[in-house]
C-alpha cells in the first residue's frame, strides 16, 4: 500500500514536467506563429458588456480609443441610462471626437447569462464582420487590435484568444490570484492545448467573426449557460476552425479586495467546470502535488525519501512558475512569489474539496442550479 501511494504521489511530478515542456514550447515559438500585424486590418467592431464601474474604468476604456488600427469603432452594452458607468462613457465620448463610439441600454432579452445577452445585441447592432469581444476591466497596448485580429486572415482560424495578467497587485488577495494563474491556470491552459489542441477561449478577449458565430447559433444559444467564453471556442472548434492562443497578453486591472472574494470567485468557476467538464474536474486531483507530496512524506519509509518528494514538488513547482512568468511573459521573478506558490496550492486543493459540496452557483447577484448546461434559478424551483 505505501508503494502504490508513493506512485500516486509522484503523478503530479509527471504533470509538472509536461507543463513545463508545453510552456516552453509555446513561448519558444512565438516569433514563428505571430503573423505580421500588418498583412490584415480589416474594419473592426469592439464589443464590449459592461456591468457595473471596474476600477480605473476611464483608462481601460480609454485605451481601446489609443489603437494603432485603421477603421474600428467601440460599442458598450450597460444595464440602463441611469448607470453610473454612462457618465464615464460620455467623458470617453468627449476626449476622443474622432473615434466612432456607441452606447447601447440593456441587452432587450430575458436569460440568466446577463453577459451573453448583452453581447448577443452588441452582435446584431455590429457595423462589420470581424469582431473583437473583450471584457470591461481589460486595457490594450496600442499594437492589441492588429495583433488580435491578423491571424483571423487565415481561413483555417475561426477565433484568436490572448492571456491576461494583472496591472498592479494591489492586496494580498491580488498576489495570490496572480500566482495562481501563472502557476495553476495558465500551466493547465498550455498543457491542454500541447496534448489536444486549444478548444476554448478565454474570456477577457476573443476576436472572431460574425459569420463564426452564426454557425453555432451565436450568444443567443448560450444565454441560458454558464461559461459563455469556454463554449464560444469550443462550439467554433466543433465546426472544424482554429482557436489560436496567441502569447501575447492583455493587461486587467485587479480588484479583489479580500481573500474572501477570490474565495468565491474561484469556488463558482470551479463549480462550473464541475458540471461541464466533470471528468477534467476530477482529474484535477492527479494534478495537485502539495496534498500529495505532504501525504508521501508521511508514509514515506525515511526522511531522506520524505524530504525528497517535498523538495520536488516546490522544485518543479518554482520552475513551471519562472517558465510561463518570467519566460514566457517577461515578468520580473520574485522569490516572495514562489513562497506563494504553496500557499495558492493549499487554496485550490481546498476549493476543489469545496467545489463538490456546492449544489449552485451565484451569478451576476442571482444564484442558480446548473441543470443540463442551463443556468436555472433557485428560487423558481423552490417555489
């Protein structure tokens, strides 16, 4: 029995070394798959659903009138005239005259995914076909549309994707959120596309078309469904197109203002994800190194052996980590952030445990079941 848990223990180090192979391998090569930003600029509509007023909402808005691009304009989708994010929009309007600008009052639909909705109007009110979605609290360097969209000039690419990183960790709750998405997320992004391709998309951008989305039924067939950005890659990699990860990131401004917050968005994607990849979700224990490498040195048969597999783990752990962050994303390395790396690892070991008491999820102030992919309100079927 020791023996077969030491084997168990040692799947994660497997993990690890794909990762890290998958991670240099995609960064190794971006010179090679970037197409030349140039060679394609067609006009573009920005699509952007906005809920609420994201911090420092002015500068992210603001940066998507600074694109070095040709023929573009920017359309925002907001809950009502009386929001307060409209007096935002409207300075926006005032600075910058010469960009084409439009502001659109509620998505005019009934359904439990509000993003959806918003963006399925934003679609339909679009001047031109190529599309770029992002989200709300997101800023773009000047050079984002044309990166963005050039590869769209390939017939065989249906949709293009981009990582995000944080502008400035503000909290604690803010680092560790970064590490985790260097460490965690991004590691298991990389991983999915070495071994099958990339078959989602992720959320804070996705160029694609119009004539892409209308294969599939568009937002209006995901209205009702949470994980609208996965089931956007994954529809268009079902109708036989590339999604294209570019290494190329996105700025968002960081707003967790307490553990307790990360807490909670975390355990909700990881609910979802319960339900629509129930499978992958499971498998994410083979992944988790900390709660098996602490389980090895307890029945480990010396302390040499013990020590051994605890020094692996942050070894490999520290080396994925530098990989895609400072490797792969050109960002300073720290030690005080690998400290982290333990840290985040208890968390989302503890919030995968937790992901299977939770029977719903709360989504934009509701909360709802999900139920055959669909959003369900609680409070209908409680009734």
């Amino acid at each position: 029995m020791t023996f077969l848990i030491l084997l168990i223990a040692a799947i994660p180090f497997v993990y690890y070394l794909i990762a890290i192979w998958s991670s240099w391998r995609f960064f190794s090569d971006r010179e090679l798959r970037n197409p030349n930003p140039a060679s394609f600029t067609p006009p573009v509509s920005c699509l952007k659903p906005v809920k609420g007023t994201d911090p420092d909402a002015y500068e992210n808005f603001a940066s998507f009138c600074r694109q070095d691009y040709p023929d573009y304009e920017l359309l925002f989708c907001v809950d009502s005239e009386a929001t307060p994010v409209l007096e935002v929009l409207e300075q926006l309007k005032r600075d910058f005259p010469e960009r084409a600008i439009r502001v659109l009052f509620g998505s005019g639909r009934m359904a439990a995914n509000d993003k959806a909705a918003k963006l399925a109007r934003l679609v339909s009110e679009a001047r031109h076909e190529v599309l770029v979605i992002s989200d709300s609290d997101v800023r773009a360097r000047p050079d984002y549309l044309k990166t963005v969209v050039a590869p769209l000039g390939n017939p065989e690419i249906g949709a293009v994707t981009l990582p995000y990183l944080s502008i400035e960790d503000k909290t604690f709750a803010d680092r560790l959120q970064s590490v985790g998405m260097l460490s965690d997320f991004y590691a298991g992004i990389l991983v999915a596309k070495q071994l099958d391709g990339v078959k989602f998309a992720i959320g804070p951008t996705i160029a694609t078309t119009r004539s892409q989305l209308a294969r599939f039924g568009g937002y209006e067939a995901i209205e009702n469904r949470p994980g609208d950005d996965l089931l956007i890659g994954r529809s268009i990699a079902e109708q036989g197109y590339r999604v294209e990860l570019l290494p190329y990131t996105i700025d968002t401004v960081a707003d967790f203002g307490s553990l307790a917050e990360l807490w909670h968005k975390r355990l909700r994607w990881l609910v979802v994800m319960r339900y629509m990849r129930p499978a992958g979700h499971l498998g994410l224990l083979l992944t988790q190194g900390l709660f098996w490498s602490v389980v090895a040195a307890i029945v480990a048969p010396s302390m040499a052996l013990a020590t051994a597999y605890l020094s692996l783990y942050l070894a490999l752990r520290i080396v994925m980590t530098m990989v895609i962050g400072s490797y792969g994303f050109k960002l300073p390395a720290t030690w005080r952030d690998s400290l982290l790396i333990p840290v985040w690892d208890a968390m989302a070991f503890l919030l995968w445990l937790a992901s299977f008491t939770r029977r719903s999820v709360r989504w934009r102030g509701n909360d709802y079941y999900i139920r055959e992919g669909q959003l369900v309100p609680v409070v209908s079927l409680e009734e």
